[in-house]
C-alpha cells in the first residue's frame, strides 16, 4: 500500500479559494451597527421594542385606568420612539 502526503478527504478538493465573495465585492465588516435600512432589522427594532411595552405595561403602576389603555399608550410611545430612531440611523 503507498501512502500519501495528503489525508483522503482532501486528495481530490479543489484548491482553497482567497476569499468567501466574488473578485471585486469590498467586505465592510469594520462596521459597528448594522444597516438600519434593512426590512430585517427594522422589523426586529418593532418587535423588541413592543416587549419591552408589554412588559412595562404589566408593571405596578399607581393611579391605574386599566393595563389596555396603559399598553395602548406605552406601545404608541415606543413604537414612535423606536421607528424614530430608526428612520435617523438609516439615513446617516
């Protein structure tokens, strides 16, 4: 039996490629946030920003109308306040 110089899984590979892109696709990966233009992220700013509404909402409160109206405010408030921010780092 002769032995090889490479292990079998890799006698037949193609060579290792220089990088994971295509040739001439700049990776931009000293970004520290991420686009905020993206569907994607916009729609994990809504959802995040409505639990932590729902959570605010089921905390005590002193003079209470009731945890709808409560959920109603806060939730419009944050929503407005995420989107917002949202719109701002987008366009910068």
């Amino acid at each position: 039996m002769k032995a090889s110089s490479a292990p079998l899984r890799y006698r037949n590979a193609a060579p290792p490629r220089q990088g994971l892109y295509p040739k001439g696709h700049t990776d931009n990966t000293d970004n520290f946030l991420p686009n905020f233009c993206n569907i994607r992220i916009v729609f994990i700013i809504v959802v995040i920003a409505e639990l932590l509404a729902f959570i605010l909402a089921l905390a005590p409160q002193g003079q209470s109308t009731g945890r709808w109206n409560d959920l109603s405010l806060i939730s419009l408030f944050m929503q407005w306040v995420a989107l917002t921010c949202t719109t701002l780092l987008c366009a910068c």
